[in-house]
C-alpha cells in the first residue's frame, strides 16, 4: 500500500464534502488529534476509528483501501501478490503488528471485507482493545492466536474459527510471541 494513502483518502473525502476537521472529529466521536495522527502516519490505524470516519463520511470501510470499481465477483488467486495494510492495534505507529491483504479489493460496493492478515507478535505485553459497529468472522490458517473479547480470552489454533459481535471491546494478537496467519471477515454497516 502506498505511503499515507489512508490519509490522503480521509482529506479528499473530506474536502470534497467540506468537512472540516473538526466536525468529522465530532462526527466520527474521535479527537481532532486521533484523526491527526491517522492523516499523517504511514500506517493504518485499527479497524475501529477507520469503520467510524467511514461512517462519519458516509463511505463504506473498503474506501480506504482501493479505489477499484468491479461490479462483477471478484476472483483473488493464491498468486497475486499485494501489497499488505499494516495496520496499529491503537492510535499510534507505534504497536503495528497486523498485515492486512485484502482478498475483494477490486469490488465495488461491497459489505464485507475479506482479509488474509499475517499477525506477528506485538511489542506491547498491554492488550489495548477497540470496539466498532458490525461482525468479524476469524479462521486461523496458521499458528495460534489469542482473542481478547470482552472480560473473555479465546485461544484460537490451526483449524479453529470465532464470530463475534465487534461492538464488544476485542483484540487478536498472535499467541506465545509466534506469528500467526487468519482469514478474517469483517462486515461494518454504512
């Protein structure tokens, strides 16, 4: 993904519906400075603030992440090679831990959003959690992973798959410090 593009999608965005600042902070229940920071950084917030900008523009989340316009199915062969959405687990660059590589980026309208998402071990031992509007369907390809649901912990290996609700406080991090590979769906309402 090239450098800042998130960012730059948020100010056209805006722009093109004169939004300021300010009232898309309001709007989207973010801080000026959190929506600073996602304009400004070279990686992708987590899902959360992104799906509330989305929403706040009125812009499905896949927005951010391509600009294709396939009205047709979208077929992802094991040989296309993209380039991954890192994103942060928080706010900051500083907990990035999650590759992101969209499997329906070329699909125009579309309600959920397919990932293959490499995660490696983060360097924070503080699981910083985030909530957001719609569902998530995870199914581990590779290694183990920890789900922090709620007050619940899920440890997820090879084979097994989770579906929750992601306006409950979660966070998937890969377990024992070993990175792990997930298929991840994750569907957010307009």
């Amino acid at each position: 993904m090239k450098k800042n593009i998130v960012g730059e999608k948020i100010s056209t965005l805006c722009a093109d519906k004169n939004i300021s600042i300010d009232e898309l902070a309001n709007r989207s229940g973010l801080t000026v400075d959190q929506i600073e920071l996602i304009e400004n950084s070279d990686t992708i917030p987590s899902l959360s603030p992104l799906i509330k900008i989305a929403r706040a523009l009125g812009v499905r989340l896949g927005t951010f992440l391509d600009d294709s316009e396939q009205m047709g199915p979208v077929v992802h062969r094991q040989t296309d090679t993209d380039q991954p959405a890192t994103f942060s687990s928080q706010l900051s660059s500083a907990n990035s831990h999650l590759d992101f590589f969209s499997l329906a980026a070329s699909k125009t309208g579309r309600h959920m959003e397919p990932f293959i998402i490499n995660i490696k071990p983060s360097s924070t031992n503080e699981p910083i959690l985030s909530s957001h509007e719609g569902e998530e369907f995870i199914f581990v390809i590779q290694g183990s992973i920890r789900i922090n649901y709620g007050k619940e912990v899920h440890v997820l290996h090879q084979g097994d798959s989770i579906y929750y609700d992601s306006i409950v406080d979660h966070l998937v991090s890969a377990l024992n410090g070993k990175p792990a590979q997930i298929v991840a769906v994750v569907y957010t309402p307009i």
